[in-house]
C-alpha cells in the first residue's frame, strides 16, 4: 500500500525540524501532523492520527473529508457576469 492510499488520497509531507525530530502532516489537512526519532516513525504516527480524526469525525456524525485528489467533477465552470444597463450605448 503506498501513502497516498494509506491517507486516503491526501499527500503526505515529511521533513526534518531544528531539533533533529521527524514531523509528517497531510499537505491538504495540515492540522493533522505527527512527529518520530525518524520518517518511518514519524509516519506511523501520522497514521494513528489521521484514524483517530476520522473516528472523531463519525463521532460527530460528520463525514470524512475526500482528498482533493479523489473528488470528481464535471469539468465545467459557470460564470455569471452582470452587465450595466447602459453598457453598450455610445456617449454622444
């Protein structure tokens, strides 16, 4: 299983801080992070985060966020745009 199934189709970022520790977040849920002795250990603990998240969201009866990556749709972009009544009439 790689990482993006791992998380549900959201990337995953790790680097290492001024400390020397490991920190791991999902780049479209940064609020969601964990940090280990190293990436590894780092991302198992990320992975115990992000199942804990998605435990509180059905406990809240919410639904669990779909990755940007995995959203469907429809390819079209609708725009509406108001145009001034005296918009095409020439000054004299």
């Amino acid at each position: 299983m790689n990482n993006t199934d791992r998380f549900d189709g959201y990337r995953l970022e790790t680097w290492e801080d001024t400390d020397g520790d490991w920190i791991a977040h999902l780049v479209e849920m940064p609020t969601i992070s964990a940090f280990g002795s190293s990436p590894e250990n780092a991302i198992a603990e990320l992975d115990i985060a992000w199942n804990l998240a998605k435990e509180s969201f059905v406990a809240n009866g919410e639904q669990i966020p779909i990755a940007p990556g995995r959203k469907k749709y429809s390819g079209q972009l609708n725009a509406r745009i108001a145009i001034a009544k005296d918009a095409f009439t020439r000054p004299d």
